[in-house]
C-alpha cells in the first residue's frame, strides 16, 4: 500500500492522484451535507446561430437569396457528444468521479507495467487513458440515467412550473434542448426547456421566458416563450 501510494504520488501519475483526491473531497463533502450533488453540474451554451446572406447577380439577371442557419453544427456535435458520455443526464461530478478513479487506475497499471521512463510515454497515452475513462464510466452510469430522471420528476411534482417565469441559462430553440432557472420560494431551479414550435430562430441566454406547458413526449421538458 505505501509503495502504492508512493508511486502514484511521483512522475506524471500526480496529476491524475489530484484528480482523484478532489472527487473524493468532493464526496466527502456531500456526506457531510456541505455540497450536494448539483454543485458543480456545468451550464453549457453550445448553440451558434448564423446567418448568411448570400446575393449572386449573373448575366442572365439571376437572384439567389440564401439563408444559412448553421444553429449548432458544430455546438450540436459537441453537445452530441457530451450526450453521448451521459453529461447532462447524470451529474457531472458522478461523472468526473468516475472518469478520475478510471484514468486514474489505467495510469497507474500502464506506467508501472510499460513505462521506459520517457518523459513522453504520458503525452502519448494521456489522449486514449481519458477516452478510456470515458467509455468505461458511460457504461457505469447508463444504467443510473433513469434513476436521476426520477429524482428529477419527484421534485418537479411538487410544483406546477406552468405559468412560472425565468431566465435562460443555455440558450434553446424549437429544435435543441436548452435550460431555465426560475426562482420558486428563494431557491434555484433549474429546467430542460425548449422553444414553442412555431418560436422562430434561437433564444438566447439571459432571455425572460414563460413556461406555457409540458412537452407532451418527456414530462421532464417544459415548453417556454419570451416575454
């Protein structure tokens, strides 16, 4: 145990240790009732909205007007790909300790085993450790998806956010998910929200919105309009 320890406190392997130590600190706290597991769940704008105007004047007096709305192709395949991994589903810092306590044991096994001492050795395998971790800590967490829907829905019966106003905090559209705070008897709560479907283009974060109804599909979805 302490050449363990030892080991995993020299070289490269002391990055991934303090990643570790802080999930563990982190747990420890939520034991304690000092943080929950909401704390540090990440709020992320990945909506881009452009548009382009395109005017092409020929010989033959041709007009093209041509509107581009690129709204997430390249924040869709990032925030596809955070879905994919289950962030957004399950609370980050569910993730992050899992990911952590993963990467944190491949490294150690991988360097003890196959390390030549290279100061490069932990450049090459810092890339595939962290995919690693991440596939490995999907399959932990899938199953614990419903379970955490749950919890969200036990909260939500509690009160009727139909008719409740609130702030945007990821900008949102009748196409992508986004997110809402509202503020219910001095505590904060956030909300997977969308844009009514016949809400045109995206609304943006800061926006004052009100909730009209549930999604009919996902009763954990609430339908908004600006103000």
């Amino acid at each position: 145990m302490h050449e363990l320890l030892e080991f995993s406190s020299t070289g490269p392997i002391v990055f991934y240790t303090i990643l570790l130590c802080i999930s563990m600190l982190y747990w420890v706290m939520v034991i304690v009732g000092a943080m929950d597991l909401g704390s540090f769940d990440l709020d992320l704008d990945l909506d881009m909205d452009v548009d382009v105007d395109i005017d092409v004047d020929v010989d033959m007096d041709v007009d093209v007007d041509a509107d581009v709305d690129a709204a997430g192709s390249g924040g869709s395949l990032l925030m596809g790909s955070l879905s994919f991994f289950n962030f957004g589903k399950v609370p980050f810092m569910v993730i992050f300790s899992f990911t952590s306590f993963i990467m944190w044991l491949l490294v150690v096994v991988i360097n003890f085993k196959y390390s030549d001492g290279s100061i490069w050795f932990p450049l090459v395998i810092a890339i595939p450790i962290l995919f690693l971790g991440l596939i490995v800590t999907k399959i932990i967490t899938t199953p614990l998806i419903g379970l955490f829907a749950a919890l969200r829905r036990g909260d939500a019966k509690v009160i009727d956010f139909v008719g409740l106003t609130g702030e945007v905090v990821t900008s949102t559209s009748a196409n992508t998910i986004g997110q809402l705070e509202i503020m219910v008897e001095q505590n904060h709560i956030r909300l997977y929200i969308k844009a009514e479907e016949n809400q045109k283009g995206i609304i943006e974060r800061d926006t004052k919105v009100v909730i009209v109804r549930v999604d009919e599909d996902d009763k954990d979805l609430y339908i908004v309009v600006p103000l």
